[in-house]
C-alpha cells in the first residue's frame, strides 16, 4: 500500500513522520483524483446517458442532450484511489462499498426511462444509510460529542445507528435535490467535505488539539481525512467540466455517493451537529424542501407556500438570479458561515 511507502519516505522527518506521512498520502490522493477525473470525463462521457429534462426544474431545457450520471466515472476513481492510499481497515472498505451501492443506484435511476419512484430511492437510500451507520459504529457503544455540553458522552450503538441513520440518508438527498445548477451540488458539497476533512485530521484526529477543545480523540481520524481530501480531489476533477455552462452532469450516480459520505463523515467526526455548521447551505437548499412535502403530503401542513424548492429554483424563478450569481452566494454564505458556527460549536461548551 502507498501507506508503507509514505511512511519511508517520512522517516526523514524523525518525531513529525506520521504528520508527513499523512500529508503525503493525502497530497497524491487529492492530486490523482483531481488528475485523472478531469482527464477521464471527457474520454468516457459519450458512455454516458442523455439528459432528457427534468419537470418543474427552472432551465431544464438548456440541459436536454447533455450527458449526465457523471459519478459512474469519478466515483469509481474516488473508491479506487481510497484503496490505495488509505491505511487499510475493514470498516473503510465497507463504507467504500456502501458509495459504490449509492452509485449504483442512482446510475440506474438516471438510465431509467421515466426515473425510479422517491419511495424506491428513498427506501434504498434507507437501507444504504443503515449499513453505512452499522459499518461506523461496528455495534460497539460510541464516544460523541455534542454543543453547550463539554464532556464527551458515551452511547450505545441502538442509538448511534438510529441517528447516523437519519443524518446520512437526510445528507444523500439534500445533496441529491441541491444538484440543480451547474457546479452547485459539487462546490457546495466539496466546501464541506474539506472543512471535514480539518476537522477530523486536525481536531479530532490531533490528540493535544482534542484535549485542549474538550473533544475525544479519534485514532482513525486522520484515515477518515485522507478519503475526504480524495473525494474533493475528484470533485475539483469533475467541476472543471460541470462549471457554467456545463458539459457533463453528475446525475444520481454523483450526488448520492457524495451525500452519503457527507454524512459518513459528519458521524465520523464524532457531532451529528456538524452536519448543520459545515454543510447549512446544503440542508437549506434542499432539506427544507423535503420538510415541505412531507407535511404537506403526510399531514396536510402547507408552510412555505410562496417558497419554491429547491431553494435554487426560487431564487432564479421568483428573484432573477443568475446560475453564476446562484452558485457564488451560496457559496459565499456557506464560506463565511461554517468558520463562524465552527468556532461557535468548539468555544461554547
């Protein structure tokens, strides 16, 4: 494994070889991702299927003919690389294995021809958000950490599983609904995977920095980086090709992968609550928009009557904004936004 070689080569480095050798590994996992997603699109795209329009989605006719289900490529190029240079543990080959199911799935509903149901997707959404949950926590009672509340708590795996459960498969399908202007669903969705990725190679995965913030250390908090770092890598990958106007789209096949490690992560890192500091502007986009149809469908509870979800759609259809000026204020407002809450969630505790 590139794991042992990075290790030689940061010998050198006497008491800072494991520091090195992680930015090593996380240095060539991000750079091949990048590298050979942006390079491999374009060769295998016309593989792909066609867009043929989306109902009630603003500009859905500008992406007709465009080929979509982009993550059957990068997604694969994400798990393979993850293989590589991850230090080898069974519980990330799992979680890798869960990503590929998710893309599978969603590859086949994009290459449907009229689009699985939601209850399909999302009972499969389920059942992939309970194995991924089962995998983290391995049935073992789980150290977390939570706002206001400064000293670590111990739960029990039942639990764990119940909320991991709810926060993933919430993840897969706000990501999935905010997949709606080109470049968004990616940038927005990357963004947050990085702050992550930080979190838990320098907080967590740190244990003089977890000690001093009053958060447990996780030993494995640096591996779970290295994949973060690497799935950002192959969505830099993908961006440079779905950035306006876009020539590839990532379909299902992207977004729910990406959602699902999102959320992976987030438990990951040890604070379900982190879902809301480093992926807010993905939750508002399109979780809302779920919380609306649910009470209106289940409960006949219409809130947010003259707000169009996603949220992206609203603010092109009812404001005039641009996809351009879309993508960049929202990215903006998440930018700003998750050091501020971050800081927030570590001080006050």
């Amino acid at each position: 494994m590139l794991y042992h070689l990075a290790q030689h080569f940061a010998d050198i480095a006497g008491p800072f070889r494991l520091l090195t050798s992680y930015i090593l590994l996380a240095g060539i996992g991000t750079a091949c991702g990048a590298l050979l997603t942006w390079w491999l699109m374009p060769q295998l795209w016309h593989y792909l299927p066609i867009d043929k329009g989306r109902a009630y989605a603003i500009d859905a006719d500008k992406s007709i003919g465009k080929p979509m289900s982009g993550g059957i490529i990068f997604i694969p190029i994400f798990i393979i690389i993850s293989l590589l240079v991850v230090p080898f543990d069974w519980k990330f080959v799992g979680i890798l294995a869960c990503v590929g199911v998710a893309m599978l799935v969603g590859f086949f509903d994009d290459n449907s021809k009229k689009g699985w149901s939601e209850y399909r997707l999302g009972a499969m959404d389920l059942v992939v958000a309970l194995l991924a949950s089962l995998i983290i926590c391995e049935l073992q009672p789980v150290i977390i950490w939570l706002p206001v509340y400064k000293d670590p708590m111990e739960i029990s795996p039942l639990l764990f599983v119940i909320a991991s459960t709810v926060i993933i498969w919430t993840s897969i399908n706000a990501t999935n609904c905010t997949d709606g202007v080109d470049g968004l669903s990616a940038s927005l969705s990357s963004m947050a995977i990085l702050f992550l990725g930080g979190i838990l190679y320098g907080i967590v995965g740190h244990a003089d920095i977890s000690e001093y913030l009053l958060v447990p250390h996780y030993e494995k908090g640096a591996d779970w980086a290295i994949m973060s770092f690497v799935l950002v890598g192959c969505l830099t990958g993908y961006l440079w090709h779905n950035s306006y106007p876009s020539a590839v789209m990532m379909g299902d096949s992207g977004s729910r992968p990406i959602g699902l490690m999102l959320g992976v992560l987030v438990m990951a890192s040890g604070n379900p609550f982190l879902i809301i500091v480093v992926a807010f502007m993905v939750l508002v986009n399109g979780a809302t928009g779920m919380i609306k149809v649910a009470l209106l469908r289940f409960f006949k509870v219409g809130i947010f009557r003259q707000v169009r979800y996603p949220l992206h759609d609203h603010v092109r259809h009812n404001m005039g904004w641009s996809n351009t000026q879309v993508l960049v204020r929202f990215m903006l407002l998440q930018a700003v936004g998750t050091p501020i809450l971050l800081v927030l969630l570590l001080k006050i505790r």
